[in-house]
C-alpha cells in the first residue's frame, strides 16, 4: 500500500493519537504547523483534531499561540498504575518521613534518562524546590535521580554520562566525577546532592526495592546537610523505604 493512501486510511483515533505524540522532551511547545509536520498530516486536518482535542482538555494554548499538553491528560496519566498505585502504596509512608523530618519529601521513578516526579509532601522550610508531581528533571542533579542511575542498567548510565549539562555552578559535570558518585551511592545505599538542582536546597535519597530490584527512589530536600543531620536523614529514609518496598506485593496495579 502507498504511504499516501495509508495516511488516508488511518482512522480519526490514530490521527489524534499523532498529533499527541508529535510532543516529547524536546518538543514541549509547538505550532500547528510544527504539529501537522511533526504528526505528518495535512494542516487543515491538524487544525481541526487540534481543536477538538483543545475542547477536551487533551491540550491547551499559550499566549504565545503554541500549544501543549492540557492537564486533562495528565489527571488521566495518574491513573496509571506506576503512578496511583506507586502512591497509594506509599503515601502513609510519605507522611511520616514528613513528620519526622519537616522537610520537602520526594517520590520518584526513573522515566528513560529522567527523574519523574510521582508524588511530593511540601516541607516547612523555606527552601528552593524547583520539582513538582509530574515533573521531571535530571537524573544527575537530583538527589533521587542520583539513585535511580546508579542502580540503572549500563548503557541508561553511560548515555547520562556522555550528557551532563551544568544546571547551577555545584551540578556535577564531569563524568569521571558522577561515576564515582554513583559507584559511592551503591557502596553507601543513599545519595545527596548539595545545590546541585537548584541554590540553596540539599538532598539525600535511598532506593525502594521490591522483590530485590530497585523500583523508585524515596528523599528529602533540605536547606544543608552536616554531620548532625545526614545520618538522621538517611536513617529516617530508610525506615520509610523498607516500609513501603515492603508494601509492594507485584507488579504495581490497582
């Protein structure tokens, strides 16, 4: 079949479906003209799937006229079992690390070289945050993130290692420098970062196993970390993370 009858064929579904996939990391804000390329479809036909998706919620507009994904999408994405049973499960965990710590306390998967976000618990001090539920951020800077990489599989490692862009002057950059780290994290079962993401906020993360893999990272951000606090912390973390690994009972699902 010709590639131009088999653009005629695709149902209504398939087409909207490419319209949404035409965003990604890189793409998060596009014209229609960049979404109808992006989505190989003629303009008219991009035109009109852009707005009735826009009328649902699928997707929004900026002022600048370019458009992007709407929250519709991202309340049906936190049905998702990685994510609602992820933080069903953990959520009473999540709370008490709050209340021991009174500090910003982080949930967090490994989504391809990133750090998303799965759930956050605002902490009392004021300190710079820049994640919230459903971001995602560097794997390198972030405490969390640090975690996850070094329990990722090779390549995953080596692919963020041949890519470290300086977020703030501390970010670590150099790849013989991070490797260390990571070999440190999985040495000492728990990373920090010290403004690495952003100034004036530290961090310290552990891994949440099930059945012995490493299946999200759990942590704290706070304003800095010495010798009185850090232990304190990671014990704190620990006893959340066990708790909630311990809670898993399978592959995650509602």
């Amino acid at each position: 079949m010709a590639g131009n009858s088999t653009r005629h064929g695709l149902s209504v579904t398939s087409r909207a479906l490419a319209i949404l996939g035409a965003f990604d990391q890189q793409h998060r804000r596009l014209t229609l003209t960049e979404l109808a390329t992006r989505a190989d479809m003629p303009l008219p036909t991009a035109h009109r799937l852009v707005g009735e998706l826009i009328a649902w919620g699928a997707l929004g507009r900026t002022e600048s006229g370019h458009y992007v994904i709407g929250r519709r999408l991202w309340d049906i994405g936190l049905l998702a079992p990685v994510q609602s049973g992820l933080r069903r499960l953990a959520s009473p965990y999540l709370h008490d690390l709050y209340g021991a710590t009174l500090a910003t306390v982080h949930l967090a998967v490994r989504d391809g070289r990133q750090v998303l976000y799965v759930d956050r618990l605002s902490g009392h001090a004021s300190v710079p945050v820049v994640s919230s539920i459903g971001s995602r951020l560097p794997l390198h800077a972030t405490g969390v993130g640090k975690v996850l990489l070094a329990n990722a599989p090779a390549d995953v490692r080596a692919e963020v290692l041949a890519d470290l862009p300086r977020i703030t002057p501390f970010t670590v950059s150099q790849p013989g420098v991070l490797s260390r780290q990571l070999d440190k994290v999985l040495a000492d079962d728990y990373a920090t970062t010290v403004e690495e993401m952003s100034l004036g906020a530290c961090s310290v993360a552990v891994p949440i196993r099930a059945s012995g893999q490493v299946v999200a990272a759990l942590g704290v951000v706070v304003p800095g970390l010495d010798r009185g606090n850090r232990p304190r912390l990671v014990s704190a973390l620990q006893v959340a993370a066990r708790g909630i690994g311990r809670s898993i009972p399978g592959p995650l699902a509602d």
